[in-house]
C-alpha cells in the first residue's frame, strides 16, 4: 500500500510598517547662550550655520521650537548627546522627545 504524501502550506501574513516617529523639540531658558545652542544644532542635528541661527531665534522668540522628526533610537541618542553636551558646558539646555502628535518622552 503506498504511503500519501501531504503537502501542507502555511501562508504567512507579514505585517510591514514605517517605524512610529519622534519630534525632537528644544527650549528655551535664561541662561543657555545663543551661540551655544547654535553650537548643539550643527554639531548634533547636522544643520547648516543658517538653519541654526534661524531655529535658535525660533526658540528664543517662541520659547520653544521643533529641531527635527526622526525614529525613536536616533531622536533619543541625539537629545542625550545635546544634552550630555550642555551639562559639560554647564548650561540647563532642554530638549524633549515625543512620538509624533503624542506626549513627552522623560529624559
């Protein structure tokens, strides 16, 4: 008696998305200099000297303003990497990381 043979094929659903993004926001204070903040914009963020200039009277007029929108391992690297670097200066720098039209992030 021969033996049957089964084929059996599993179909496997692959779900694919974008990974969720993450506004990285800086503000500002009393005692950070602008020209320091210019200084994390183009070190950490990559800016050229004029979006820093422009992004840093941004903040020093609205108190705040919006550095740029990446995935989640590069926005919270970069906000510890400016922030690391004000310390060291010694400047209270902020910056905070949220997911996109969501909340705050704790650093």
């Amino acid at each position: 008696m021969p033996k049957e043979q089964q084929s059996t094929r599993e179909r496997q659903h692959i779900d694919i998305r974008e990974p969720r993004r993450y506004t990285v926001t800086i503000y500002n204070d009393d005692f950070t200099t602008m020209e320091f903040v210019v200084k994390v914009l183009i070190e950490v963020f990559f800016k050229s000297k004029t979006e820093a200039e422009t992004l840093m009277m941004t903040v020093h007029k609205s108190q705040k303003a919006v550095v740029g929108i990446y995935t989640y391992d590069i926005a919270v690297s970069k906000v510890q990497k400016a922030t690391r670097m004000a310390r060291e200066a010694g400047f209270p720098l902020r910056l905070s990381c949220e997911p996109e039209g969501g909340e705050d992030l704790p650093f």
